[in-house]
C-alpha cells in the first residue's frame, strides 16, 4: 500500500468519495478504519491520505489540495456556463438577469450559485421511463419518442437555427433532456450532434439509465470525451446501482462523470419539489427546485414552447419553476415568430409594469429605517435613518399593490417632499433585484 501521493489519480479518489456520498456513514469508517476500508473498497493506497477532505481539523496534504483545485475548476466552469448562456436579446437578456437575482431572494444565494440558468432545454420525448418517486419535475410516464426521421431532423436543424438567431451564441450551452431520460431516445446521439455542428459544443447528458446498456453508455461518454464535454452525469437509484456502475466502468472511465446517488443511503437530501412535495419516504432538503433553466422548454414531440425559471417550488409551482409564457407551433418559422413575440414583451425597467408590488414568494418586511423584500435566506433592504418615514411609506405603496411606479413616485413627491426621480429610482433598483412581481401584468388578464 501507497503512502505517498504523487501517483494517485483523481479519479481514485473520486471513486472513494462517491462511495462515502451513496453511504452515510461511509466517511466515518474511512476515518475510523481507513486500512480495513480501503480493502473493502478495492483500493490499494492509504485512504488516510483523505482525512483532510473528511475532517476539517486535518492538516491539508498534496492529495486532497490536488482534489479541492480539481473541484474549484469544475466550479468556475459552471461560472462560465452561466456567463456565456448570457443571450444576446436586449430584453431577454436583462430578463434573465433580474431572474438571477430573484433566485437569490427566493432560494439563498448559496443553492442559486449551483444553478447554471441554461438558455434551453430540449424535450426528445414524451414522459420519462425511469419514473422516480422523487422527480423533482413530476415527469410523467414515457408516451412518446422524437425519432429522427427526415422530417423530425429538418425541423430540429431550422428550429435550433431559429433560436440562435434570437439569442446568439448563448445556445451552446443547451441541453436535450429536462422531464425525459436521454437514453430513452434511441436518437439522442444523433440530436445532440445537430446541436454541435450548429453551436459548436456538444450537449452535456444526465441520464439514469446508464446501465441500460452500459456499451451504448460507454460510446456516449466517449462521444462527450471526443468534444470535450467537461461533466457529463449518471443519477443513480439504488445502492446496487451505484455499485453496478462501479463495477461496470473503470474509474478512469468515469473521470468526467459525476455521480450523483440518489439512492435512500446516500448523504444527498432530495428537493422538496415536483413530486417528492408531501412525499414522507426521506428527509429533503426544504423550498428548493432541481430546475437550472431560465429560457426556453421545448418539447419536440408536442412542438410546445414555455419560457420559465427556476424558484422555490410552493402551491402554485410544484415542480419549482415558473412559467412566464407557453405556446404552440409547426415549424420552425411559427417558434421564431411565437419566442421573439415574448422576449420582445419582456419588461425592460420598472415603468413598464402594470403595478408595482412584491414578487409573489417573497414578503415585505419593515426594518429598523426602512423595508426589505425577500425571504428568510436572502433580502434587498431599502434603509436610511435620515429618510426612515419616506421609505416606510414607499414600503407601505408598494405592499398595497394597487399603484403604477409613477403614481407612487408622485405622491411622495405629495407626502414627503421627495422628488419623483428619487423614488423612481429606488423602484428601479428593486425592480431590477428581482423583488417586484412581474407576472402582474399576466395574472390581470
Ligand atoms: S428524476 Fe429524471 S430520471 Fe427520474 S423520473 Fe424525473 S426525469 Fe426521469
């Protein structure tokens, strides 16, 4: 057995740590019997060397400092996801912005930052097979498949053509799947190579059927590999699962593959979203979402179109995103005309909402000075102790709901002696933090 470290390759230790993820407890006995563990887990160097990953008190060593870098390039790789799933439509683009930060008042700025916000996902079926007790997205059973047939290729080739010229190069980071399982697409390959000749990159897959047939698997990765794909996923149910993935591709393999064990003794919690709401099976991680787009769901099969994004998953969004638009087409020239009519409609700054009042899951609080809008996790706070009556009355128009900026602007201008600018001002900067509801206009209709 190995003490020193220099020949040790990341995917070993990954390979271990995945093992302590899909068994709680499994850190625990690393630390406690780490030689006896090591043999168990098939591993021929000193899984001690872990410590420092598994206790904090540890002193660092080469190993885990490797490990730790190797996890903070993945991390700033999904940084420059959502940077460059920044689309080049003015009003989208603003949209997706103010989403951002909304998400951070709605769920915690900490959960938000592993959220990419992918400009779209593409639905290659209908349903799902795998049906988890927990899916996050309430994916119904599988009904139907998008094959690629002559005319089914025509119209995802001018279709991905049509939504790029929207939003430009931001299409790259795409993906073809969201209530499907890829793999349960004979074609999927087939459709995601489209996408890379069109955008350039190849789509990143998360699949829970990766040992459905584990050569058809094993060619994807090797695809993804091919085209540099950085990260591609295997959700994983049952403790066997894991096991069997482990058993059945090498740990070098799956070198960019995360797994993620969604199986009951796995350390991971489930979001209380979709349909694992008013599910008492596990403890879950609670008011959360599993959605990471906020852009365009499309699902090929029903030539349906929804703009969403992601929040905390309540009543009213069970599968924890909202849905701003939905529609219909036929080709790929309705979609165009059908998108750019809602991004174009998208509001650019607080005058053009219909009445100013706070984005429905987050509440308006007086504090000390002032006001704050936002959640127990995260809030915007308008405060100043020279202005503390001014702002407690914009605080109070503005949970009344019932007034358009400027009428709010004006009559403090009335009440307080505030010039109109100011106040617009200060409605614009909430508005652009994502605290003002802008599903206003679309509830009044
Ligand atoms: S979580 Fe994924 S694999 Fe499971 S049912 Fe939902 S879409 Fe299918």
């Amino acid at each position: 057995m190995t003490d020193t470290t220099i020949e040790i390759p990341l995917w070993e230790v990954k390979r271990v740590l995945e093992r302590h993820a899909a068994q709680e407890g499994m850190g625990l006995q690393i630390l406690e019997r780490p030689q006896e563990t090591a043999q168990e887990l098939g591993v021929n160097w000193s899984l001690d060397l872990l410590r420092p990953l598994l206790d904090t008190s540890a002193p660092a060593n080469e190993l885990c400092a490797r490990y730790r870098e190797h996890i903070k390039e993945q991390n700033a790789w999904r940084d420059r996801i959502r940077q460059e799933g920044s689309p080049s439509h003015p009003r989208y683009r603003a949209w997706r912005e103010r989403q951002i930060r909304r998400t951070n008042l709605e769920i915690g700025a900490a959960r938000n930052e592993s959220i990419i916000h992918a400009p779209a996902a593409y639905e290659l079926a209908v349903g799902c097979s795998v049906g988890c007790w927990f899916c996050g997205i309430s994916a119904g059973k599988l009904s139907r498949l998008f094959e690629y047939t002559a005319d089914n290729a025509a119209l995802w080739n001018d279709l991905l053509r049509a939504h790029e010229e929207l939003i430009g190069p931001a299409l790259r980071w795409a993906f073809c799947y969201w209530g499907t399982d890829p793999l349960d697409n004979p074609d999927y390959e087939k459709f995601c190579l489209d996408l890379w000749r069109i955008t350039g990159v190849f789509p990143q897959t998360t699949t829970a059927l990766a040992l459905k047939n584990p050569a058809r698997t094993r060619q994807l990765l090797d695809i993804s590999e091919q085209h540099d794909v950085l990260c591609n996923r295997f959700s994983l149910l049952t403790l066997r699962q894991v096991l069997g993935v482990h058993q059945e591709f090498t740990p070098e393999e799956l070198r960019r593959t995360e797994l993620i064990p969604q199986n009951k003794e796995s350390i991971l919690r489930k979001a209380e979203a979709g349909k694992a709401r008013d599910k008492d099976r596990e403890p879950l991680v609670s008011s959360s979402t599993i959605a990471c787009v906020t852009g365009l769901l499309v699902n090929m099969c029903e030539r349906t179109v929804r703009l969403v994004t992601p929040c905390k998953s309540d009543e009213r969004w069970r599968d924890g995103f909202q849905v701003r638009y939905r529609g219909q087409f036929d080709t790929a020239a309705d979609f165009l005309a059908l998108v750019r009519g809602w991004f174009d409609s998208l509001p650019l700054g607080v005058e053009d909402l219909p009445l100013v009042r706070p984005e429905r899951a987050l509440s308006l609080k007086e504090a000390e000075t002032g006001f704050a809008i936002g959640s127990e996790l995260h809030q915007v706070r308008l405060q100043d102790p020279n202005h503390s009556a001014y702002l407690r009355e914009l605080g109070e128009l503005i949970g009344e709901g019932r007034h358009q900026a400027s009428t709010i602007a004006t009559l403090l201008s009335y009440t307080r002696l505030v010039p109109p600018a100011k106040t617009m001002e200060l409605l614009e900067s909430l508005f652009s933090q994502g605290a003002l509801d802008e599903e206003a206009e679309l509830w009044d209709r």
